[in-house]
C-alpha cells in the first residue's frame, strides 16, 4: 500500500503543480487587465498633461505605481521560476524634496532613464500577451468541467439548449455525452500547457524588465562608484576608530604610566612605601595597555581567524554565544584572507544583534561555498523586525559586503524568525 502511495504521489504534485500554474495565470491575467491597462491608461494621460504642466506633478506618483507592479512580476519570476530579474532602474538618492523643482528634476532623471520606456512598453504588450498567455490555460479547464459536469445535467432538466458541449448547440443525448469525453480532452490539454505558457510569460517579462546590456555597464558602473566610496568612508571610518581607541585607551594608560615611574624614581630614596605603590599601580596600566591593545589588534583582525581559519573562528563565535547555536560549515579550504575577514565581521555583528536585540533562545549559522560563491546565513527565533534602513548595524554589514561584490539579505518578519543570508565572490 505504501508503495502505491509512493508511486501516486508524484502523479499528485505533478497535477497539483499544474493546478498551481493555472491560478498563477488567472493573477497573470487579472494583473494584465487591472493592472497594465489601468496603469497604461494613467500613464498615457500624464504624457498628454505633460503639455500644460500638470504631468510634471505626477508623473513621479505614476511611475511609482508602474515599478511597483514591474517589480511585482520581477519577484514573482524569482518565485515561480527560481530565476531572478534584475531590477534595471537607475539610482533615484538624488531625487530632491516633492516641490516644483524637485519634482521637475525627478521627472527629467525619469524621463532619461531608458526602463521607464521599457516599463511602458511592456505594460502595452502585457495587456495582451498576459491575458492571452494567462488565461487560456484556466479556460480550457473551466470549460473542460462544464462539459464534464455542467452539460449532461442541463440536457436532462433542460433539453435542447445552447450550452459547452461536443457542439454549441445540445440537441439530443448523444451530443451531451459526447461532452464528457470532451471536457476530459479539454482538461487535460489545459493542465498540460499551463506551465509551459507560464514559463513563456515569464520569459516575455525577462525579455522587457530586464536590464539591458548597455544598462547592465551603467549600472554596474554606478555600483562600482558607489561601492568604492563607500569603502573610501569605511576605511576613514576605521582608521579613525583606530586612532580614537589608540588615543584614549592605551597612549593614556602609557603616559599614565610614564608619569608614576617617574614619580617612584623621585622618591625612591626618601619614600619606598609611595614607590611600591606606585609600582603596583604602574604594573596595572601596563597590563590594562596590553589588553586594550590586544583587543584593538583582535578587532582589525582577530588572532582565531589567523589561527584556525574561517571555520574554527565562527565556531569559537558560536560556543562563545550565551544560547544554543547550531552550526554547520562546509568549506572545502580556506577562503582568501580580504573574503575570510569580511565573511567573519559579518557572522560576528549578525550573532552581536542576536545577542543585543532579538530576544532569541537559539540561532543557527550555516556556511558553506557554492558556485564560485562564499554563502553564510545566520538565523534567530526571535522577535524580529530587523531592517538595514535607518544606519543601523546591518547597512554597516551591507557597505562592508558591498565592497568586495558581495550582498546581504534579510528576512525578518515582526515576531521572527530572522535570516540574515550573506554571499560573497569567492572563487578558488
């Protein structure tokens, strides 16, 4: 018995699977009509207004609206398909406060930008190709069913009648039976072509809301300039970290120091008691100095990771965690010191929020390399919420990853979990 319910269940999700890519297609359909036709609509309103002025005031609103949904069917590529759109949109930080002039300068930088073109293109053609493409497959299915159900009982209360039959028209009860067998054909062609036509709207909207080549260098250009100014303004950052730490931690202890030996060498002779004292004290700046300088070399770059390598470091992170962690590393060799430095920071400061911030009762950190691709995710059970906007901790964590190509992502909904997922460049 178990094996025929083993060998029924791939059958089941196969029918399920494509059950699924007929709703997926009904929403294709739907968006493509309430959507697309309303948003082009609007869209080609602000254009004709643009004339008098009035465009000009809410075109940014509109073109919110248009990404939105763009990106809407950019995610939803990423989930169905597994396969990501890159979002081709040029950097708006710039855009100054909603007022005339701002505004009109917002206008001008979308206006510039060549996805905005592209937007509107594809919400032309989506209008069609996602209503065609979406809603064939559940019509068949529809269909299917009223022949299969529907038709054979309205012949017997109705008689004659127009109906979903073998033909439009039911005149006797050869021609309701026929329906059956109809709608099965019908049923079965509409669950067969509804992955593939979804699979192909997809491949439209890749085709449209994807970044082009040329936009592809522009961006890539601007992340590049953005990236090394970031790291610019880390290093700065750090190095006066550096200084501030060396200044007001161990260079006063070492003057403090230098004064009380100074001292005991003047009373050496008329006041040993004081010289012993203040030999005791001396000793203990000395050893306060040397930890304070240990900890200052620990944090440009820790002693374990040097050591042990980026596996034995995050595990000494981890038993040093005052919860339960479960850890799991898969590394092939060691990482490159700049990648091995950066993956660790990371790890650290995400296990520091745990600690600070989630009210957490066990994390998980899991590392490993895929792909040319060094992967970690670091996860809490706890209160979530966590957001990189706002300069918090976590957009430090961005900035330090951006800097090496790398990116974080996370996932962290109120009342948890919590995933924070890094990935860094990493090839051997």
């Amino acid at each position: 018995m178990d094996e025929v319910g083993a060998a029924r269940s791939p059958k089941r999700r196969g029918i399920t699977e494509r059950l699924r890519w007929c709703t997926r297609g009904l929403l294709v359909a739907v968006l493509s009509q309430a959507g697309s036709v309303v948003l082009l609509a609007v869209t080609i309103t602000t254009f004709a207004t643009m004339v008098i002025g009035v465009g000009f005031l809410i075109l940014p609103v509109v073109m919110v609206a248009v990404r939105g949904l763009a990106n809407f069917h950019r995610r939803t590529a990423l989930e169905w398909s597994g396969e990501a759109i890159d979002t081709p949109y040029r950097d708006t930080a710039g855009d100054g406060a909603y007022d005339t002039a701002g505004t009109f300068a917002q206008c001008r930088r979308l206006l510039a930008d060549p996805a905005t073109w592209r937007d509107v293109l594809w919400m032309v053609l989506d209008s069609v190709v996602g209503l065609v493409l979406g809603l064939l497959p559940a019509a068949l299915v529809a269909y299917g069913l009223n022949g299969i159900l529907v038709t054979p009982l309205l012949w017997e209360s109705m008689g004659p009648h127009w109906g979903f039959g073998a033909t439009w028209f039911i005149t006797d009860q050869g021609d309701a039976n026929l329906a059956i067998p109809q709608g099965f054909l019908l049923v079965l062609l509409g669950l067969l072509i509804a992955p593939p036509l979804g699979r192909l709207h997809l491949r439209f909207n890749r085709a449209l809301l994807a970044p082009t080549r040329n936009a592809r260098l522009t961006l890539r250009v601007e992340h590049l300039t953005e990236t090394r100014s970031d790291a610019v303004e880390s290093q700065a950052a750090e190095l006066r970290r550096i200084e501030r730490d060396l200044h007001d931690g161990a260079q006063a202890r070492l003057v403090s120091l230098g004064m009380k030996l100074g001292l005991a060498d003047t009373q050496l002779e008329s006041n040993p008691a004081l010289v012993r004292q203040l030999l005791a004290d001396a000793m203990e700046s000395s050893s306060q100095a040397l930890t304070e300088l240990r900890d200052l070399v620990r944090g440009i770059h820790p002693p374990v990771l040097a050591e042990r390598g980026l596996d034995g470091a995050v595990r000494a992170l981890a038993m040093a965690l005052a919860i339960p962690v479960d850890v799991h590393i898969d590394l092939p060799r060691r990482p490159q010191a700049p990648i091995e430095s950066a993956a660790y920071f990371v790890i650290a400061e995400a296990l520091a929020n745990v600690t600070k911030h989630s009210g957490a009762n066990c994390a998980s950190i899991r590392l490993w390399h895929a792909d040319g691709t060094l992967r970690a995710q670091v996860g809490d059970n706890g209160r979530g919420g966590a957001r990189a906007e706002g300069g918090s901790g976590l957009r430090g964590l961005q900035r330090r990853l951006a800097a090496f190509d790398g990116r974080i992502d996370i996932s962290s909904p109120v009342g948890g979990p919590t995933l924070v997922t890094m990935e860094l460049p990493c090839a051997w």
